[in-house]
C-alpha cells in the first residue's frame, strides 16, 4: 500500500516538474510577442534590418569578410548562414554577433568555404 502511495506521489511530482518548465518557455515566448504587439509589421521589419546592419558592420570592424555571410534577424534573435574561409572566423563571428546591443540570440550556421583554383 505504501508503495502505491509512493509512486503516486512520485508521478505527481514529475507532472508539476514537467508543467513549470513548459510554463516558463511559454512566458519567455509571450514576452518576445507582447514586445513586438502593438507594433506595425513595417517597424519591426525596419528594426530588424537595422540591426543586421549593426551586426555586418561590427563583423567587419573585428575582421571577418562579410562577403560570404548573410545575417538574418528576427526580433532580436541573429541567424549567421553562408561560408568563411578560416575555420577560426565561425566561433569569432559568432563571438562578435553575441556582443552587439540589441542581439538576444545567436545561432551559427557558418560554413568553410574551399579555396578554388
């Protein structure tokens, strides 16, 4: 009897684990949207092309070649996609990325780009 007892409460525990944690990744979702709401799709399309300016210039600034690297922005969360050609420069954009104001995220898909004949 008190082993039934015990795994009940158990399963109960991990049900209330499990529903605070889902919990709070809504909340962190609701506070990106409740951010953005009330604002027109135009503003926040100009933001974020303005902050994937900031990010391109400082990228520049600390010697990456922007050249190959598209930077997509989506309320403030950074996409780096496209290829370098030193492996060293994907952690080191990335770094720089992190660092501009404005960036709450960002998610490297940086290649190495071949050197062709």
């Amino acid at each position: 009897m008190n082993a039934i007892r015990t795994l009940k409460l158990a399963g109960a525990v991990l049900i209330v684990v499990a529903s605070v944690n889902a919990w709070a990744q809504e909340s962190e979702s609701s506070a990106i949207s409740a951010a953005t709401q009330g604002t027109s799709k135009s503003a926040v399309r100009k933001a974020n092309r303005a902050l994937s300016r900031k990010v391109v210039q400082a990228l520049s600034k600390g010697g990456v070649d922007t050249t190959g690297i598209n930077v997509l922005v989506k309320g403030g969360a950074v996409t780096l996609a496209g290829s370098v050609t030193d492996p060293a420069l994907i952690d080191k954009a990335a770094s720089i990325a992190k660092g501009v104001s404005g960036v709450t995220s960002v998610k490297n898909a940086l290649t190495i780009r071949e050197g062709g004949p």
